[in-house]
C-alpha cells in the first residue's frame, strides 16, 4: 500500500501528528479505536443504513453526453450534488457522529470558514439529538449569513472567533481549545483530510463509499470498474480522497487533483497549494502549506469558499510529490465559464469547487475512448449569488 496512510498516519513523508501535548490523550484515544468501530458490524450497519435513507446513496454516476461530445471523450459525472445538504461532506460527518457515540461521547465541536462543514456537522447533531457548537471566524460569519442561519436552524451554537485575521485558522485554533478543556465528554468533528493522524484516514474512509459505488457503477455501464482517470477538485481534499480511494493503488488508474489558482498562480491571490507549498505543519499535520520563508501561513485566496485553503491533506501531498497524482491549477474565471458550460449542456449547476474540475477538459485533452469520472462534489444552490454577480445575470 504506497499511497494509503500507514500506521503512524503517514502517507510517505507527509502526515503523522504534530499536536500540543494536551491534545494527546483526545488524538490517542481515537486513534487506538477508530478502526475497530469502523469494523464493528452495529457500526458498518448503521452507517450503511443512514447513507441509503437519509444521505440518498447511492449517488447516480451519470453519462454526461452533451458534455462528452463536446470535449470527443467519455465523461461520467459522480453526482455527489444529490447528496442531502447538497455535497459530499455529510458522508464523513455521518460517519463521524456516530464514531462518537460509540466513543461515548455526548457534545460535538466543529470548526468551519464558508458554513459547508458547519452545516453538515449541525445536520447530523439534529439528526442524533447532540448538542453542537460550531466556531467560526467573526469575519465568515458576517460574509456566510445564509449557512450561519441554516445552523441555528438546525439547533447548534454558533461562536465566533474574535482573535487573528478572524477566519477558519482562528475558528480552528478556537476548537481545538475547546477540545482540549473538555477531552471525556466532546468530540471533534474535523471536515476535511487534515488534521492530526487519524483525521486524515479516518475521513478518507467515511468517503471511500464514493469510489466503492463508482466500481460498481461502472462495472454496469461500461463493463470494467476501472475508469481512465478520476478526477475532482482538491480543498483539503475529502472529496477527492473519496474518489481516488480504491483507485490508489490501481496505477492504470489516472489520478487528476485540481487546484483554485484564484486570480492566477503567480497573482499573490490564490489556493494552489502543490504549486505554491512549501513542507511545513499546519493543523497537526505534515504537509504541503503555503507560507512567508519565515514559516508564517499565507492568507489563501479562491471565488469559491470549499477551496480556499492554505494546506492539503497528507494523501495528496503525497501524491503529488510521488508524482502518482497530476495536478492542475484553474483560476476563477475558468472555473466560472466552466460552471456556465455545464449548466447549460446538462442542466446541472455544479458548486464553484466543482466547476474547478470541469474547466481542465478545455486544455487537458483526452482521447475518444478515455473514461473521465469527475467528481461533481456538491450542487451550485450556494453560489447562485457569486454566479449571479459574476456574470451579471
Ligand atoms: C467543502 C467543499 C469542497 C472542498 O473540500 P474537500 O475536502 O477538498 O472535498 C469541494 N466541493 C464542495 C462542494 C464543498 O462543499
């Protein structure tokens, strides 16, 4: 297994867990059981049983023609938009509300910047009767008024972060100490491959069902369960672990991370993290990070929110140092035009983060027998505004 975490959480030379020694008793006791819970059949059960009735999995993988004819190659979308809160993240907050039932936890913490994590997290607390607090910066919250009202609708509390540039970093160094004064009651639900060991595997298998479902699926439609490529849009890369996951080690499998350039690479604004990274911790996590040569985080910038990250989960740090991932970098406007495209050949608006990853197909060229999966992460309802101002609709 070259491309999986081992067992002390690293993914070749990135990963492990880098966190203040109060925080380690929290880490250790859901690194110890995580994956025995995960094994247990009254786990796997319940699981299975909410993905299917509540979430609405299995999520179509449909034949894009319009779009497949235009670009002369043979796309199928993986329609995680379906999901219930519109993307895939309730697949890992799912599966991580009950983890802390089982670790007999009864308060669950989380940190979000744009709202998407919040919201997932706040549904599934509805969902299980379990108090919820949400930390998010003062400034997100003043710019996500929509999905700070979908969370007190759902019952949780949200707090704001008062201290630093008061956006997700500070939101999440809030969490975590909140986490550390409250280690035997709380569990914190991280939204994304990052973090401390076991968050980056841990979350990676709550969204392998996504590529379990693809090789079957596929299997259907095409009578092979290997694609030519997967591809999907890489933030802190949870959809994209979920995509890629039981392809890794499949090499006739090509594995296409697209990154936000923002206003372009080089603009000073932008999320490419593989292009513009450096080794560093961010998170409690080795890994590729955009920082200052002194070390200090650099402010990320992205139209879309989902992508607007400074880090990269550990799996793709790896992969794109080991060159087993091709990456891509896509501005703003391209992702946009993308966007457009797809609405108007599909009838599907795709999230901005997934827009991403429809805008390679008008440079990266594939040939007329490739089978392309792109993971269409999450549905555009978010971003109607950001569409709307965009092209002035
Ligand atoms: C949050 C989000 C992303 C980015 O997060 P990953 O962990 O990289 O998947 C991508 N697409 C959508 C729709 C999102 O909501």
């Amino acid at each position: 297994m070259k491309y999986q975490a081992n067992e002390s959480g690293y993914y070749g030379e990135f990963g492990g867990a880098f966190i203040p020694e109060m925080l380690y008793p929290n880490t250790e006791e859901l690194r110890l059981n995580y994956l025995r819970i995960m094994e247990e059949p009254s786990f796997k059960k319940e699981f299975d049983q909410l993905l299917k009735d509540y979430v609405g999995r299995p999520t179509p993988l449909y034949y894009a023609n319009r779009l497949s004819e235009k670009y002369n190659t043979k796309i199928y979308l993986k329609r995680e938009d379906l999901c219930h809160t519109g993307a895939h993240k309730v697949n890992n907050t799912i599966g991580q509300i009950l983890m802390a039932k089982k670790l007999g936890k009864n308060r669950i913490i989380a940190e979000t910047g744009a709202g998407q994590h919040g919201v997932a997290t706040a549904t599934v607390c509805a969902l299980m009767g379990i108090p919820c607090v949400v930390y998010m910066g003062e400034i997100d919250i003043q710019r996500q008024a929509p999905n700070v009202a979908r969370m007190k609708m759902l019952g949780a509390e949200v707090r704001p972060a008062l201290s630093g540039s008061r956006t997700l970093k500070d939101a999440t160094n809030e969490a975590i100490r909140d986490w550390i004064n409250n280690p035997v009651d709380t569990h914190y639900i991280i939204g994304s491959v990052v973090g401390p060991h076991p968050y980056p595997d841990m979350v990676a298998k709550f969204q392998s069902v996504i590529s379990a479902e693809i090789k079957t699926q596929l299997l259907e439609k095409e009578g092979t369960e290997n694609p030519d490529y997967v591809v999907a849009c890489v933030g802190g890369g949870s959809n994209a672990a979920g995509a890629y996951y039981h392809y890794l080690e499949d090499p006739e499998v090509g594995i296409i991370a697209v990154e936000a350039a923002g206003r372009g690479i080089d603009s000073g604004e932008s999320a490419a993290t593989s292009a513009l990274g450096k080794v560093g911790i961010i998170h409690g996590s080795k890994t590729l990070l955009m920082q200052t040569s002194d070390g200090q985080i650099t402010e990320p910038y992205s139209i879309s929110a989902g992508l607007d990250y400074p880090g990269v989960g550990p799996m793709h740090a790896h992969l794109y140092r080991s060159g087993r991932g091709e990456f891509i970098s896509i501005t703003d406007d391209e992702a946009m035009q993308a966007g457009l495209l797809v609405s108007k050949l599909e009838g599907i608006i795709p999230a901005i983060e997934s827009s991403h990853a429809f805008a390679i197909f008008k440079n990266r060229k594939f040939k007329p027998e490739d089978i392309v999966v792109v993971n269409l992460s999450g549905r555009g309802d978010k971003d109607l505004q950001t569409y709307i101002d965009y092209f002035e609709l």
